[in-house]
C-alpha cells in the first residue's frame, strides 16, 4: 500500500507526452507524496494511474499504465494522488487476509512468553483473565477503605476524579479552621493536619477579652484580646453629680486589677469643681484647703461694692401682700464681682444719698424673696434673684449709674 496525501494535491504536465515516455516533467512536484507512489493522470474515464519510482526536482521517473491504458496527454492535464482501484483492492485483501488469521490471533491460542512475571499462566488469556482480577480486587479494596462515594464498579478515573474532589473538600474545610492546606497535597498530609484545628466554643469577642491573651468562640477561630489593661494610678475621664449630690466617676474602658497601687482613680480639682461649681477659692476659709483648691476666703463677714449701669428696658415686679405691680428698671451684677453671696444689698443712685432699692433677710416672707423699692416691697419673682450666680435687683432709674454694696 501506498501512502495518500490529504485532499489529494495536484499539479499539471508541463510539457506533452507520448505513450512511452518514461519520464514526466510536472509544475510542482512537491505537492506529491514521496516516492514510491501512485499518480493518476486525467480526472475522467480514460484517466491513467502510473506509478512514479523517482521524483528529481519536478521531474519523475514513471512506470506507465501501472492501471490503465497508457497514452500521450497534452500540457497542462492535470494530474494527482487520487484514491485508485489498486488502494481498494488493496485494503479488500488485507482485510480478508486478517479475517482468515484471526484464530491465530485469539488471546487463548497465544503462548505466554514471561512466566517470571506470570508464572503457573500457559496463555496469554489466562495472563489477562488475572490482570482483571487483580485490576477488581484492588479498586474493591480501595473503595472498601476510604467509602463513599467510592464504589468497586468505579474506573480508575473515576476513582481519581472522587479521591481529589474528597482531598478538596477537606483543604477547604482546613483551611476555615485556620489551619493552612492544598489540595494538592496527599491525603496522608491533609489527614494529619486534622490535629492542627484548635476547637472553641462561646459568644466572647475581642473587646471582651484582656489583651494580649488569645482566645477561641463559637467561631472556633483562635483571636486575640483587645481590652486594654489599665494599671498604676489612673485619671478619671470626667466627673459628675448625682441627684442626691453624691460624686459620680467615670473611669477609662478597660480592665482594673484595683487595690492600693493598682487601679486608684484620680479626680483632679479642676473636674471636681466642674462637678460642684461652688468648689471655689472664694468659698474656702484662707488658710484651708479642699481637695487641692486653696481657700481665700478672710475670716469674719465680708463686703463688696461697686458701680453698675441701669437697664433701659423695665420688668414687672408685684407687689408684696397687696395688689397690682409696677415696672422697674434692673441691675445685674455676677458672682465673680462679689465674691460671695450676700444677704445684704443696698443700691443707691450714682453720686446722690438718695436709697434706690433694699435688700436684706427680712425681706423674706415665707420663704419669697423681696426687696423694698423706693415706697414699697416687691416681690423678686421671675425677673430678679439673689443666689450663687449673683443678684438681679429692680431700681429707680433708667440706663443710670447704680453704686451697689453687698454683705454676706
């Protein structure tokens, strides 16, 4: 048999021949299958099929009418490795050939030539009859040990297919316990890392536990604590009073040991008085102190005075045990002018005797507290006051000069 070539290239004759013409010059030889070989000369019924035994160049030694009649054909035919009725009958006699072996070729005629390897096994079916057996047993086996879905009827790609996508399963599964793994590694390797898990249980977060110390939760994932560990003395964050005027403290976030050099809080004076305003050096006898704040208050009553300009606009005072009120002016001096809070006030107008306004503890009547005003007492109510912040009193005059003293 000879070899064909795909699509069966052709070429053209390029000059004319006779039917005896040994040789045969073509355009392109190269489009042919290496000698020896068949070409059919034609494409129609009088084609004719030679066997070419040299090819030089473009040009080829030929036995002619190989099949067919041998001829003269012109310039330019064409000409190819077409399939001919020598490859047919060819292809018939082998096959007719084989059939007629095929008894010689049965694996249980067939002697078997390495007994070292298969010994006690005359042929080669017996040879192959064990190879199955021995192929069976070991996939039954194999399915045996490791289970579902593992099953003896498997191939072995089949096998394989399942062994990886298990060891995958298992990397992943590894890997979210935070234990690192591949499935590319051996089953033995990811088995033994199964020992790497480390196992938690609970709701605890990291806030909720001393740092540096580490943990596990529900999570089973090992975290570490992130609560800070506040030890030595420690300043207060801020402070506050309670309703009942009891000292409220709030602490940093954290965790205290506490006891004596280890988690004391410290409430500086300046946090003190934000919580008790009337913490004041003025408040404090001269000579003491009070949580760190000096007192510069002088033994004995004291007295303040000074000068103050008269509101323009007027407020409504009422009238103490009677009926009606009347507009007045006001004068408003703050605490920090005086330095204590009085019970003595008495108001004159700028550069005259003249008494504008008094003030004084008899003017309070069950518990209200008044001031005598030019020809009559007057309640302070909502538009005047003496207290901690200072006072607040009505007077004469309008957008005047107003002298002031004050006795505690």
């Amino acid at each position: 048999m000879y070899p064909a070539v795909v699509n069966s290239l052709g070429t053209e004759l390029t000059t004319d021949i006779n039917a005896n013409a040994p040789q045969i010059d073509v355009v392109n030889a190269s489009v042919l299958p290496p000698a020896p070989n068949l070409m059919t000369i034609g494409n129609d019924e009088t084609a004719e099929t030679v066997r070419y035994t040299v090819i030089n160049g473009n040009r080829l030694t030929v036995e002619r009418g190989f099949q067919g009649v041998a001829k003269s054909w012109s310039a330019g035919t064409k000409v190819a490795r077409y399939f001919t009725a020598y490859d047919h009958d060819t292809f018939r006699e082998n096959i007719i050939e084989h059939i007629g072996s095929m008894t010689a070729h049965d694996a249980a005629a067939i002697t078997n030539s390495d007994t070292t390897s298969f010994p006690g096994l005359a042929k080669v079916s017996d040879v192959l009859a064990y190879l199955k057996s021995l192929a069976n047993n070991l996939k039954s086996k194999v399915a045996g040990a490791i289970g579902a879905p593992l099953t003896a009827t498997d191939t072995a790609d089949q096998m394989e297919s399942k062994i990886n996508t298990i060891k995958s399963t298992a990397a992943n599964n590894l890997n979210a316990k935070g234990v690192t793994a591949s499935a590319s590694e051996t089953l033995t390797s990811l088995v033994n890392k199964i020992a790497q898990i480390i196992r938690g249980s609970g709701n605890a977060q990291s806030g909720d536990v001393l740092a540096p110390k580490t943990f596990t939760n529900d999570s089973g994932v090992q975290q570490q604590g992130t609560m800070p560990n506040l030890t030595g003395t420690r300043t207060a964050t801020g402070v506050a009073k309670w309703p009942d005027g009891a000292l409220a403290v709030y602490p940093e976030k954290g965790y205290q040991k506490g006891g004596a050099g280890d988690g004391e809080l410290k409430v500086s004076p300046a946090q003190l008085q934000q919580a008790e305003p009337n913490l004041q050096p003025q408040n404090i006898p001269d000579g003491m102190s009070m949580f760190g704040v000096k007192g510069t208050k002088p033994s004995g009553k004291r007295r303040a005075s000074g000068t103050v300009i008269s509101s323009i606009a007027s407020e409504s005072f009422t009238v103490f045990g009677g009926v009606g009120s009347k507009n007045f002016n006001t004068i408003t001096v703050p605490i920090s002018s005086i330095g204590f809070v009085p019970t003595t006030i008495q108001v004159y107008v700028n550069g005259y005797p003249t008494l504008s306004t008094s003030y004084d503890p008899r003017g309070f009547a069950n518990g209200e507290p008044t001031a005598y005003v030019s020809d009559n007492t007057y309640k302070l109510g909502a538009n005047g006051y003496v207290n901690g912040s200072g006072f607040r009193l009505p007077v004469t005059n309008s957008n005047s000069a107003m002298e002031w003293i004050a006795y505690e």
